[in-house]
C-alpha cells in the first residue's frame, strides 16, 4: 500500500488533535472535538502534555471509552485522577521509553524547547513514535528542532508550524527535511496560535519533494 493511501486514515480536529483510523483507532491530545466527533471509539489516547489546548477532559470523554487505553508523561500522573481512571487503563511513560499494545510499537520521545522557557527538558514532557499498520507516524508533541526528534525516521511526520511555543514554518520545515518523512502534516496552527496562512509559509520553506498533506480546516 501506497503512503497515499494512509492519508484518508487522518484527521485534525484543531492544533494537535489528531485522529487516526487504522487496526486500532489512535487519538492525540484531543481538543475542541466537534459534538458529531463524539464517537467514543478511541483504542489508545496519547497525552503529550497538559497544558490546555492537549489536555482537555471534556474533549477526552468525547473520544474515549471504559476500554480505551491512555499513555502519558509520568509528570502527569495527576491526570489519571482528572479522568477518573484506574491503573489498568494508564500507562505513565518517560522520554526513550518502548511499548507495544494491541500490535502497536509506541517509542516515548521527548518533545521540549532547548532555548524557550515553554516546554523545558526536565518536564518529561513527550511525543510519540508508533508503528502501526506496516508504518510510523511521529507526532512531535510541542517542541523545537531537537537532536531527539531530528533523529526520528517516521513514514508520516505530525510537526507544529505555529511559532512562539513550537517551531514557526521555517523552522519546522527544517526540521522536516532533517527527518525526511514520505509525507508531512502540519498542525498547532490557526487557531490557539499561528495564523492560518501559515501554511503556505511552511510550503514555500519545505519545497516540493516532501508531501504536505493538509489537514487542519478553517
């Protein structure tokens, strides 16, 4: 199968909510899901780190269920009690940490700002690497141009745009060329931070020779 074919299997609801659809249904730091996305159909829900805009637990409860699986940073072991959940449906992970559930390999990667006073190092704070359905999608989390994630060789990179917090356009696309996935999606944008026509930026500093597939809708 064709990474084309992937592409279907992906949504993003807003900055970083990601939804893909595949063997098992994955979830990323959902947020503002829309009434009609309250499918409670998530296998695994990925929480990179708690600040508002990826950690919403009325978003959470839209997307999850009793059998729904949540991996987090283990500084956020007071979200299990937010959620109410026990300790058969959490899993508290640390940057570099390995994990296979329901056939899926999840790598821990740490997701911080080198230069930034946002997203420190010693926070813990993660993105996901996870290999599913014969591919890997890398899902950054909120950081900058870090060794850790330069390193990453994912099929399907999910990497910030919106400057301030995360890498800007430029910077991302750096970024991305570093990694060189076979394709891109640009998220964290548009809305909570970043203008909308950022992506344009990101396009114009990417080139072509990497896919860009646009999922954020305005």
């Amino acid at each position: 199968m064709g990474i084309e074919a992937f592409a279907e299997r992906i949504s993003v609801s807003e900055q970083s909510s990601i939804r893909y659809a595949g063997s098992s249904v994955l979830y990323f730091d959902p947020f503002r899901i829309p009434d009609a996305g309250a499918k409670h159909d998530a296998d695994l829900i990925f929480l990179t780190h708690d600040h508002f805009d990826h950690f919403s637990p009325a978003d959470i409860r839209k997307v999850s269920s009793p059998d729904t699986v949540f991996l987090m940073p283990l500084t956020m072991v007071q979200a299990k009690a937010q959620l109410g959940l026990d300790e058969d449906h959490v899993i508290l992970m640390r940057p570099g940490e390995k994990r296979v559930l329901f056939d899926t390999e999840i790598v821990a990667v740490p997701a911080y700002n080198p230069a930034k006073p946002f997203h420190p190092k010693a926070n813990g704070w993660l993105g996901y690497a996870v290999s599913i359905d014969g591919i890997t999608l890398y899902v950054t989390g909120d950081c900058d141009d870090t060794p850790e994630a330069a390193e990453q060789k994912p099929d399907v990179l999910f990497v910030p745009i919106g400057g301030t917090y995360t890498t800007d356009p430029e910077q991302a696309a750096e970024l991305t060329k570093k990694i060189s996935p076979k394709a891109v999606v640009p998220t964290h944008y548009g809305t909570v931070v970043g203008t909308k026509d950022m992506i344009s930026r990101f396009r114009d500093a990417l080139g072509e020779e990497i896919p860009v597939w646009e999922k954020l809708k305005f």
